[in-house]
C-alpha cells in the first residue's frame, strides 16, 4: 500500500502546475493533502478508482486537508473532537484494518510567534489524540508539521534559531512526540541525510536547495516492521512543498 502526503498550497493553484501529472505517476494508493484551501464546491478533480475525503476550513481560501483513497476506509473522522481546534480543516484520521492514518496540517506560529502558545496546547492535544487512537491499532501520521526537527532537518540552522518552524519551543514538542512512542520514518532510514521538503519563494532558495524538512510519516513505533520506503520526492514541483511518501506492507 503506498500512501503519498503533499502540501500542495493551495489545491487549484496546484492542479494548474502539474499535479495530475504526478498524482498518476505515482499511482499512490491514498494521497494526502494539506493547506488545500478549497471547499466542495470549487473543484471537480475526480480521478477514477479514488474515493475523495476534504476538511475545509470554516474560514474561506485557508488551510484544509484532502484525501483521495483507492481503499476505503472502515471510519472516517474529522477534526479532533476539541472545540477550539476544529475550526481550519486540520485533521481526517481514516481507520483501515491494520491501522488509523492520520492527515495533518500543523498550525504555524506565524512569523511573529503570535500562535506559538495556542500551537503548544495544539501539540499535546494532538499527541494525546494519537496515544488514544494507538489503544485500538497502531497510527501511521502524514503531513506538514511545520517544524524541522534537528539541525540537519533545515540548510541554515544557526540563522533560522528561533524563527518560526525552528524554534526550540517547536522541536522540543515534536521530540515529546518522538519519545511518546513514534518514529520519524525517513530519519530512522536515512539518518545522516540532509534533505528537505519546503523551500520559500525568495532568493532562489528551491534552486539553491536552501531548504527546510517540514513534511513528515510519522508511525507508532510497533508499526515499523511494516513500514518500508519512505520517499521526499524532491524534484516535483507544483507547491513550495514537495511530495513524500511510505509504503505499507500488505
């Protein structure tokens, strides 16, 4: 089963710089997407065999998550049942039989930290959502998590200490996830790789490769025996992000 996550910043600016393209190269089995910022109602992208799942956001043109699936799912949920966290399309968990898989768009703090604090309590609502879900099967989490991890997640880290996606506060909540008992798939495999999965518009920074590594899977740390492959399809344009992507073992 291959499972494929994209920030596609902005879906229908997306479909017009080449997603369908690679949405039928990689022939993903579910494909994730984050900051989808559409509503039901402004696309009609419905490639055959897909069962299509969309969270959007209540404000219009911000954030939302989507998901097409090939398998189809036991349950579908939106949202993580808390009041004040389920207003901008963040989370669809979707159970299969094996396993839940989580889509997720992580608020950012914004470039003057002004939603650092409301995005801690999101943290440790969010970990505490997933230990939940891991009492019934194990949980398989893609998406934008808005935070490079460690210094060899982001090409200038000495520059970017304390910016938004790099502050300590972030990484220190994305390690408490580590240590509830997850795994940053790509990591475990490639532990010395310096690679990336965002780059900013200016400066020629995609072109210079100065680089951000925001886009996670993120497993139950039982699961890993049946998880192979983890992919940053870093030479798909389309977003400021790029595709990644994990292959579950039948």
């Amino acid at each position: 089963m291959k499972i494929v996550s994209w920030n596609v910043a902005g879906f229908r600016a997306c479909l017009k710089k080449g997603f369908d393209d690679f949405f039928r190269n990689v022939n993903a089995d579910i494909f994730c997407m984050q900051e989808s910022k559409v509503t039901e109602d402004q696309f009609d992208y419905a490639p055959e065999g897909y069962s299509k799942f969309l969270y959007p956001a209540e404000k219009k043109g911000y954030s939302g998550t989507l998901v097409y699936s090939k398998i189809q799912p036991i349950n579908v949920t939106y949202g993580l049942g808390i009041e004040e966290h389920d207003h901008e399309g963040r989370v669809i968990t979707m159970e299969f039989e094996k396993f839940f898989l989580i889509n997720v768009y992580v608020p950012n703090v914004k470039r003057d930290l002004s939603r650092l604090e409301y995005r801690m309590k999101w943290e440790d609502d969010f970990r505490a959502y997933l230990k939940n879900l891991e009492k019934t099967k194990p949980v398989v989490v893609c998406g934008d998590f808005n935070v490079a991890h460690e210094e060899i997640d982001i090409k200038n880290a000495k520059s970017n200490r304390g910016n938004a996606g790099f502050t300590d506060e972030e990484r220190a909540k994305f390690t408490e996830l580590l240590n509830a008992g997850f795994i940053d798939t790509y990591r475990h495999f490639h532990p010395d790789e310096a690679i990336y999965t965002w780059w900013s518009y200016m400066g020629k920074a995609r072109e210079n490769n100065v680089g951000w590594r925001l886009d996670y899977f993120v497993i139950s740390k039982d699961f890993l025996t049946e998880v192979e492959n983890p992919q940053i399809y870093n030479e798909v344009m389309g977003s400021d992000h790029c595709p990644v992507g994990i292959t579950i073992k039948e």
